[in-house]
C-alpha cells in the first residue's frame, strides 16, 4: 500500500490514514480457532521468551479489558508507573502482573472469556472514530495519536500475538493478504521515528518496498525537522531496502534482529540509511 500525504490532527507525516476497524471481528474469531484447536499440551509451550500459550492467552485478555476499561467505561483503577518507572518497565511489569493473577484460571474457561470480552472490544473499535485523538503509539513518536493509528496499532498486537501462538502450536505464520497489508502498512508509520536521529540532508528520500499481494512500497523523506510519510517519490530514493513479507513482520516486531534482517534485505544506495531502517521496530520493546 503506497503512503500518500493526508492525515488528521496535524499527523500528515504520518502518512495517509489506515483503516483497521472492519478487521477485528475476522481476527477475533482465528484467534479463537486457534486457541481451541489447541491440544491441552500446548498450553503449556513457549510462545514469546518466559511466556507459554496460556500465558499469551491471559495477556490478550488484559489488553480486552484495559481498552474497554480505559476508553470505553472511563474507568481510573489499574496500576499506574512507580516514581522513575520508564513507559516500557511499567507496561512490561504491570503485563506480568495480569498474567499472574490469572495463572489460576484454566484453559477453557479463559478461551470462554476471551470469546465474551473480545466481542465487545470488537464492537468498540468498529464504532471508534478514527479522527479523534487517542492514546500515544510510543514506537510511531506520537502521543496523543489519532485514532485510526490506535486502532490500527492494536489490530497488529491482536495479529501478532495469534502468530505467536500458531508458531508455538505447530502452525507457520498466517500471511492472508488482506489483515498482512494492514499490519505492514501500520508497521511502516514507525519510520519516521525510527530515522529521528539519522541526518540527511532536506529532501533525502528513503525507499521501503515489501514483496507479494500483501505488501507495497514506503518512502519516507527528510524535512526540515522530522522525517515524513506524507510526501510522494520524487526520483531515485538515496537508498531503497526490500524485505519479503515474513521479514518485514518477524523484524517490526523483533521476532528476527536488525543483524538477521540486513542479512534477509536487498539494499540499494545509501549503506547508513539502509542499516537504519533495519533498527524499525513498531512494538514496545
């Protein structure tokens, strides 16, 4: 999908805006398949490092009741960041915590639960209005973020946490076109964050192309104080990369290093501009 200039909120560098509501309900559902396909051994695998299937699972469910708590319900409980506490320690520790506290629920019945919550959580985010301000995507460099990049940011966890469990169950990675376009396309807006601190000069454009019916090219250029999204190529990019799919998802996520995925890319051009872009990274990490 090709970024062209558009956005809300004075987000233009952002890039054109994604609209990630229609998918929920769809990705509700195979995550659901998944999970009940699941043998009673595979729970207890590993799906992301110190976190099994049921582990993931429980996480899944904290983030359903944190959105529908926090934007839905306007509700003020939960943990809040100890003094000094950086964003990502918070999140991390306050995830833990949740998964913990639900250690003691089985299988079943947090299958169960997921099912009833996460409806509901569908229903909000196809109702969400996708010009209103929303919370910040720390990985994009943008805080309060327009809605439709919220939206769009929680789509790729919910798809990205049922990769990791169809990996731990036996399953390769589901690259249907149509959810992998929207999560690639989101993936990309953390570029101009990613290249904050790589000078060029104004104008300087930077080519991200991704192979097969999911993916597309970014180009990312220079301005005067940030990089942006939002201008269209204009001639030969300084440097250009090119990722398969499955890279360009596996490394936006720090499922493969920026090490692993140079030696995945084809680079053209500028080496210091390509070896930058390979830092992406679109998760809290």
């Amino acid at each position: 999908m090709d970024s062209g200039p558009s956005g809300a909120h004075g987000h233009a560098w952002l890039g054109a805006p994604v609209d990630a509501r229609p998918l929920f309900a769809a990705e509700h559902e195979a995550l659901l398949a998944t999970l009940r396909g699941a043998a009673p051994a595979d729970w207890h695998r590993e799906a992301v490092p110190g976190w099994t299937v049921r582990d993931l699972a429980a996480h899944v469910l904290g983030d359903y009741y944190g959105r529908l708590g926090r934007d839905r319900d306007r509700h003020e409980g939960g943990p809040r960041p100890a003094p000094g506490e950086t964003l990502e320690a918070f999140i991390h520790r306050a995830n833990q915590e949740w998964v913990d506290a639900w250690a003691r629920v089985s299988p079943a019945a947090l299958v169960d639960t997921l099912d009833l919550v996460g409806r509901q959580v569908t229903r909000f985010f196809e109702a969400a209005d996708p010009a209103a301000a929303s919370l910040g995507v720390s990985w994009a460099g943008v805080d309060p973020a327009p809605m439709w990049l919220d939206c769009a940011r929680e789509f790729t966890e919910f798809w990205t946490h049922r990769q990791q469990v169809r990996h731990a169950v036996g399953l390769g990675s589901d690259l249907a076109p149509g959810p992998l376009a929207v999560v690639l396309d989101t993936f990309l807006r953390a570029l101009p964050h990613t290249l904050r601190d790589t000078e060029a000069p104004v104008g300087t454009q930077v080519e991200v192309r991704v192979g097969g019916p999911a993916g597309g090219t970014w180009t990312v250029t220079a301005e005067r104080d940030r990089w942006s999204l939002a201008r269209p190529p204009a001639g030969r990019p300084a440097a250009a990369v090119e990722w398969d799919p499955d890279t360009a998802w596996r490394l936006c996520t720090r499922g493969i290093d920026p090490a692993t995925a140079l030696g995945r890319t084809r680079t053209h051009g500028e080496r210091r501009l390509a070896e930058a872009v390979c830092r992406v990274v679109s998760v809290v990490y």
